[in-house]
C-alpha cells in the first residue's frame, strides 16, 4: 500500500487542508489491469463510508496477493467538514457535492473538487459512498443517473445492496462528483445507506462484501472466496413514494426500516407532547418496501417521513 497527498492547502490559523488518497496495486504491474477509485466523506457529516473504507483496507492488506488492479481509496474528501461536523464546506457553505467539476485557480472548496476530479479520472470504475442526513435513515441502496444507467445498471447489481433507485437527470445533478466522472468516462456509482453521523456497522459490512464482489467480477481481485450477495429491486420495475409529514409534532413510528409493507398500513403518528393527543395518524399510500424511515422524531408540515418502493413482486 502506498499513500499520496492530492491536495494540500494553508490555512489562516496555520494549519493545513490535506486530502490523502491510499493505493492498493499488484507488485508487478499486469497488462491491461482495470483501476477502481472508492470516495467517501464529500459531506462532513457523513461517515458510514469512512468505516467502509477501513473495513476494506484492512482486507486488502491481510490478502496483498488477491491484487490483480489497482484500487485507490479517499477516505475524508471534506476533511474539514469532518472535523467540525459540518454537512458542507466550512466558512464558504459550499456543499462539495454540487461544485464540481470545479477549477485549479478556483476558490477553496472548488479546488479540492478539482483535485479530486482529476486524480480519480482515469479509473474504470467509481463508488461514492454518501450517508443519510441526521434526520433519515437509508438502506445499502444504490442512485444512478438514468443518462448512464445503461453502462452502470451491471455493476450496481454487483454491489449487494437492498435497492437500486435510477433516477431521470435534473439540471444540479451535472455539478456532482458521479455526473462529472461518468461524463468523463469512469462508471460511477453512488451509494446512500445509514444516517449522518453514525455508524451502521451491518451496512458497513454489507457494502464491503459488495465491493469485494464486484472487484472478483472486474478482475480487479482473484480470490477462491465467495462472496455470495443479494439481488436488489431496481426502480425500473415499481415507483418511489414519498411520505411527508401532514402537520408538526413528534413522529413516533411503529414499524422497522426495511419492512415489507401494505397499502393503507400504519406507520406510525404525529403526536402533541403538550397535550397527549395524536394529531395525525401517518398510513403507507402503496404497498411496497419502507426504504427510507424519520430517524430524527421533529418534524415540520412537510418534513420527509419515508419513502417506499412500490415494486409489483415485493418481498425479502
């Protein structure tokens, strides 16, 4: 394993911004071996990638000999905005994930995009691992831009998540890390799974095994293990519907993230602490999977309070 510095910049209160990358390569080089990037931590406050990243490091240097590709690592993308729990970029309030492609003589948090940009470009394949904000919680489920899906569909299904959400383009998509390098020809993935600022030791491992499939099947590893994963619904056989919150309260659910639900079921209530009454029952408007859950219980008229999957057939 080999680490690099991509980007590095002083700060004001003397200290330095640095974004490391860590390389993962065979001994000798073999001809026409494929790269893969794994990029975690653009949003400070998401960390369900960080532990995933680990999970597969320590694997790879325990079995150095699997190697058949190059596979490079990026941990902390928004180092700073890990460090002081911030979503964003500190002191510009720049969300990193809607500033690429970004430019070398661009302000500050456009030239870590840059740097990024340009250090992953050239890789075969991408993953981006995002978390869930503070007030959701999302299964290992996989988002691909419809525009590319024809090349990416393949290798989502190799991943070992729940869920793969194809989605039509829309106009703030073209300024993410995934748009910008399936634009410059790196198929790229981006996983959403967890809640911000925790960790889902489960999805952590869920992922991995994923990843290390998807690697045995590109080449980019040769090992007798077998990494047995599950077949995800995709999106193209059912609709996503969304749940908001009807009016203000506490949301207090009754069912798992996860469950295999029907039309009309309950889910759970808006309730009044003050005067101990249920201002509004909250019911599944379509049967299907509960793949995304209110983790934090504030919510506002409006407030997102699930979503679900509306597939035909289903099931567990």
């Amino acid at each position: 394993m080999t680490t690099r510095t991509i980007f590095a910049s002083e700060l004001p209160v003397g200290e330095t911004l640095a974004i490391h990358r860590a390389r993962f390569e065979p001994s000798e080089p073999i001809p026409g071996a494929k790269r893969i990037s794994i990029v975690s931590g653009i949003h400070g406050d998401e960390l369900e990638g960080q532990l995933v990243i680990y999970m597969l490091a320590s694997w790879l240097r325990e079995h150095p000999e699997v190697l058949r590709g190059t596979i490079d690592l990026y941990p902390a993308v928004n180092s700073l905005g890990i460090d002081t729990i911030i979503r964003g970029f500190p002191l510009y309030e720049v969300d990193l994930n809607r500033a690429f492609p970004g430019a070398k003589n661009d302000y500050l948090p456009a030239q870590v995009v840059h740097a990024l940009a340009e250090d992953v470009e050239g890789s075969d394949i991408a993953i981006d691992i995002h978390s869930s904000n503070i007030f959701l919680r999302e299964i290992p489920q996989i988002r691909i831009n419809k525009e590319f899906s024809e090349a990416t569909l393949p290798l989502a299904k190799q991943l070992n998540c729940d869920f793969i959400w194809i989605h039509d383009a829309v106009t703030v998509l073209e300024a993410t890390f995934s748009h910008t390098m399936n634009s410059r020809g790196t198929k790229t993935l981006v996983v959403e799974m967890g809640v911000g600022m925790r960790l889902t030791k489960a999805y952590g491992r869920q992922l991995m095994r994923g990843i290390l499939n998807l690697m045995q099947a590109e080449g980019i590893i040769d090992t007798k293990i077998p990494f047995t994963v599950r077949e995800p619904f995709t999106s193209e056989v059912g609709d996503v519907y969304y749940i908001n919150a009807p009016s203000s309260g506490l949301f207090v659910p009754v069912l798992d993230h996860c469950a295999v639900i029907e039309k009309g079921q309950w889910i759970g209530d808006i309730v009044d602490p003050l005067s101990g009454t249920v201002r509004d029952p909250i019911y599944a408007p379509n049967g299907g999977i509960l793949f995304t859950l209110r983790e934090y219980p504030v919510v506002y008229e409006g407030s997102l309070i699930a979503r679900i999957f509306g597939a035909t057939d289903a099931k567990n």
